[in-house]
C-alpha cells in the first residue's frame, strides 16, 4: 500500500490552492459572465460557427444542441431577473440576440 507524499497529495494541493483535478491553480474564477459565455461558446460551436478545439476542423451543426444552449441561457437570464447588474444583465440579452440570429440563418 502506498501513501500520498504530504507535499503532492490532495490535501497540499487544497491548501496551496491547486485544483486536485488539474493540478493548476491556472483556470480562471468562475463568474457569472464566464459561464454565461461559457454557454454561449457552446451554442456557437453547436452552430458550426467555431471550429473544432482539438482538431482545428469545422465541425457540422447540430440546431438542436444549440437550441439547448440557447434555451438554456434564456431560462438563466429569465431566473435571474432582478439579481443581475446592468453589465452582466446586458451581455446576456445581447449574447442571447446574436445566438438567435445566428441559429434564424443556420436553419434556413
């Protein structure tokens, strides 16, 4: 049986702040505007409007994945009425006006 070195197990991890998971301490906070656009990024890729992250390749649209994403962020946007700034209020409506125009001229 082996046991975790004290200086790289989870637990110094933890308290120097690392992610047990990626062993970085590099990914950034997550907010509210990042996983707003978070999910914005996914529609857009849903979209076929960015390329494959690995590859590099365009990829082919799946509406209806992208349909989820949008609908996801507009129940987000609809749940958190009242509890938004104006900033992240506003890049919500306009990520969610640019994701429908872009999903109108997909599926025409």
């Amino acid at each position: 049986m082996t046991s975790q070195d004290e200086t790289t197990g989870p637990k110094a991890k933890e308290e120097t702040g690392e992610s047990a998971v990626t062993g970085s301490g590099d990914l950034p906070k997550v907010d509210f505007s990042t996983f707003v656009l978070s999910l914005g990024t996914t529609a857009l890729y849903q979209l076929g409007a960015m390329p494959d992250p690995a590859s590099g390749e365009s990829v082919e649209a799946d509406p209806l994945v992208a349909q989820q994403a949008i609908d996801t962020l507009e129940m987000l946007r609809d749940k958190t009425i009242g509890n938004l700034d104006d900033s992240e209020r506003q890049l919500v409506d306009s990520l969610l006006y640019e994701l429908r125009m872009r999903f109108v001229e997909n599926t025409r």
